[in-house]
C-alpha cells in the first residue's frame, strides 16, 4: 500500500485530506510549524509558573471551571481528564477515519495555539509513521466542548491505555508501545485538555462522508447518463443555453458533463427524429438537480477544508503576550451543517437513480423487454433489484433528517447547547453506501438496457466503462443468484472508478 507524505503546518487541501483518509502517511513538520509549537508551549509555561487562572491548565474542567487545581497536581489532572473522558460506546470508527482524526489533531495542534509539547506531536506522529490505531468507539460525541470521548480514547492511547489496531488486529496499546520502542506520552498542563478538546472526530467523520459522496455522485452522473441511451432519451435538456438563462455553476457544469459522456453515442443519433417531446424528469432534470448537489458538495467541500486546518481546542495560547483566552471554537456547528448537507445530497443522489430504475425495469416507459430480461415469466430478471434500490433510498429519507437542529444540555448546564456534529457526520457511512448501491443496480441495470440495442453502441467513454464493467459482471439472460452482481458492481463505485472517468468533464469538488 501507497504512504502519503504529509507536511505538517502547510495547509491541507481535499486531495491531502482524502490521502490520508485511503493511504497510510509518513508525517513531516514544517520548521515553522515546530517553532509556533515551541512558542505556545514556552508561553504555557511562563503561564502556570506565574499561577495565573487558566481554564483547563490549573482549573477543574465544564462545571468544575471555579476549582483551582494546586501546581502539583497539573499533570494529574490531565492524566484524570483523559481516563475520565474515554466513556465512548458502540462499534470502533474505521481505522481510516481515526487515521484522518490524528492527522486532523496533528494540523491543529501545529498552530501552537494550543500550548503543548512537540513531544506530543511527536507521539502522534510516532502512531501514525508506524501504522498504530487507537481503538476509538464511534458514540460518545455531542460536537461542542470538542469530540471529547473519541478524542480521549485516541489520546488514552498514546499513554498506553487502552486498546489499539495494527495491521486489523486488536492489541493492548501498553504492549504495541513496548513492541514499537515507544514511551507512553506523559501529559503535561493542559494537553490533555488540547488532545480531547477539538472537532477533528466529526470532521474526519464527515469528510469520509464527503468524499464517498463524491464517489457516488460521479457514478450517478454516469449511470444517468447510461439510462438516457438506454432509453432512448433525449440530450436536448442538456442544452447550453437552457442552463446559462438559470445561471447556477453546478447546474451548467452538469449539463456540459451530460453532454459530453453522450458524444459521439449512435444509439442517441437512431433516434434523433423521433416524435417523443418529453423525457421524464428522472432523464431531463438531472442538471438542475445534479446540479444543486454539486452546488452543495462543493459548499461542504470548502467548509470541510477550513476546518480540517483549524485550531479547534479551548482554551488557546497567544505568545506574544502569553494571554489565554477561553472561547468556544470547539463547537462543531460548521461540521454539522456541512454532514446534513452532505446527507441530504446523498439521499437526492439515490432517489434520482432509483426513479431511472423504475423506468428501466417497466416496459410500459422503456419500450424494453419487462425487468430487463428475455424469457421474463420463468426469468424474474431485475425486479426485486429495483425493489432493493427502493428499500434503500427509503432507509437513507430517515437518516437525512437533519441532526443539526437538535440539541441537549450536558455537564450539568455548563455545556448547553451542541452540534450534533458527531453522529450527524457519523450517519454519512450508511447513507453514501445505501446511495452507492443504489447507483451500483442502476449501472447494472442502465448497461442491460444499452444492450438490448445493439448492434448500436453508445458514447466511446460509456462504452469503456460498460465494458469494464461486464468484466465484473456478466450480461443477465437469466435468473441467477443476484447479490454477487450488485457487490461486484458497488465496488467499482466505492473505489472511485467513475470519479477518475468523470475528471476529464467535471472537477467535482473543484
């Protein structure tokens, strides 16, 4: 597998980001980054040795921010913090997405707003360079006072508490620290407030979710696009002019897409003359819908990045006049409104190539043999293919609901309003798998369709992509055992494959 060199204190762009999420990376530093990291931390020290009140570094923690903690109890108190907080529950995150996470913390930390050591970053890297992953369970969050219960088990980790994965297997962190030659981190005052406060949980979270949209929505644009020649639908809706007198980027970039995926298709030139006035909007309407999608891809994308680069713990150092202030830029509102949007493109993603399944499968619209198979009676052909692509787009209608516009009070009112963020971003991985499915049986289905029209071929790109795919996946001339097809054909959607063949038309994120 490919390592991703990664400079940290030089912004991170989406491609960066998306690296680190697929790769494994080598970390570097930029000097200017060790030098910042330097200042805060000497800047913290001149802080606690002149006993100034600091939220965090010599104060107990939510409710608890009017005790003041004695100067040798500081590293207890970190130590206490991290332990308290790792309380998180249910299925541990992917090892990718808590890769992204420390990667995001290491970004932010390298600010040196945050007052910590570079033997923290140090330890993190340690992890990364080596290929260790702290077992992070995914609930826990609430998105304000930072991802804290994810965070504290990542940071529980690297003191060697805990459990960790290497390699797919669940080992105790205490012992991959011995098998690494590594030292426990020993927490001074307030990093372990800086390891757990922040949104790198969420963002990571959501970013996963993002760049899976980005998968799903290129496969969907194709697979549309494999429809309206496989029934016979018209490109006229993909009309430049149409889409300058709306004026929406993402709109007009998709028409332009549309068009050119179906150049140069004989299968649209069979019919050109044809006496049909009107597709249905599942065919004519994708720019403008498509479009929106794009529109709000691209959005999230941008607010997605400024927080990935983000120094998002509480409260933060400024050295120049070693000055704490306590602030809230732990609160993950951004990252919540980015996932909910995000949940809503993929549900619109799905529910538009679930309705150009339906019409494939019903001769009635298609003029196609009935569930796009011969012999149909004996054969039952993509019936229940089509009832699945239902299931699911249903299923991903629930999870859209946003999570932003709820809120609970926590920490004994201290704490009380919150983002959400966390299971907000969270719920993302279902719902761009659901929508890749989805896109999956439409692919399937869109290249039966073409097929039965031949010898007539569509445009040269289609046709490279339908012929891969049915080095994958057979032509269906009869019932069989259908599963395997749609897991076969997902894949090609979840590794990005319609992403790099769309590149050349549409610079999705831009």
């Amino acid at each position: 597998m490919n390592r991703e060199p990664l400079t940290i204190g030089t912004p991170l762009a989406l491609p960066d980001l998306r690296a680190a999420l697929e790769n494994p990376v080598t970390i570097g530093f930029a000097q200017s980054a060790l030098s910042m990291v330097d200042a805060g931390a000497a800047s913290l020290a001149r802080i606690v040795e002149r006993d100034h009140v600091a939220y965090g570094v010599n104060t107990g923690f939510g409710l608890l921010a009017q005790t003041r903690i004695e100067h040798d109890q500081l590293k207890k108190l970190q130590r206490n913090l991290v332990l308290s907080h790792a309380a998180g529950v249910g299925d541990p995150m992917p090892d990718a997405v808590v890769r992204l996470m420390m990667v995001l913390k290491l970004v932010g930390l390298a600010r040196g707003a945050s007052g910590v050591r570079g033997g923290v970053l140090q330890a993190i890297k340690a992890f990364l360079d080596r290929d260790i992953y702290p077992l992070v369970p995914s609930q826990g969050s609430v998105g304000a006072s930072g991802d804290l219960a994810p965070l504290a088990h990542m940071s529980a980790a690297l003191m060697g508490v805990g459990d960790v994965r290497i390699g797919g297997k669940v080992v105790s962190a205490a012992q991959a620290l011995v098998d690494a030659g590594l030292t426990p981190l020993e927490l001074g005052p307030k990093e372990g407030l800086a390891l757990l406060n922040g949104t790198q949980a969420s963002t990571a979270m959501a970013l996963a979710g993002l760049f899976a949209a980005e998968d799903a929505f290129a496969a969907a644009l194709i697979s549309g696009a494999l429809s309206v020649d496989a029934l016979k639908g018209s490109d006229a809706p993909f009309d430049p002019r149409l889409h300058e007198l709306r004026g929406h980027t993402g709109q007009i970039a998709v028409a332009a897409a549309l068009r050119d995926l179906q150049k140069g298709s004989a299968i649209r030139q069979s019919h050109i003359d044809c006496d049909r006035v009107q597709d249905p909007y599942s065919l004519r309407c994708q720019p403008q819908v498509m479009g929106a999608v794009l529109d709000l891809l691209r959005f999230c994308g941008r607010t997605l990045m400024v927080e990935a680069n983000a120094v998002t713990d509480n409260p933060l150092i400024f050295p120049e006049h070693d000055e704490v202030i306590s602030g809230g830029n732990f609160h993950a509102e951004p990252v919540a409104f980015a996932a909910d949007q995000i949940a809503l493109a993929l549900a619109e993603t799905g529910s538009m190539s679930e309705c150009r399944v339906a019409i494939l499968v019903d001769p009635k619209m298609s003029g196609l043999p009935a569930f796009l198979v011969r012999d149909n009676g004996v054969n039952s052909g993509f019936m229940i293919a089509q009832v699945t692509a239902a299931a699911l787009v249903s299923e991903n209608k629930l999870l859209a609901h946003p999570a932003s516009v709820d809120t609970i009070s926590t920490s004994a009112g201290q704490e009380d309003h919150v983002s959400m963020a966390a299971h907000g971003a969270r719920r993302l991985a279902q719902m761009a798998q659901n929508t890749s499915n989805v896109v999956a049986i439409e692919l399937l289905a869109a290249a039966q369709g073409i097929e039965f029209h031949r010898p007539l071929r569509s445009s040269e790109i289609l046709e490279s992509l339908l012929a891969q795919l049915r080095t994958e996946v057979p032509s269906y001339d009869s019932d069989r055992f259908f599963a395997p097809d749609i897991a076969r054909a997902v894949q090609g959607v979840r590794d990005g494959r319609y992403r790099r063949a769309l590149a050349p038309v549409l610079d999705i994120l831009g």
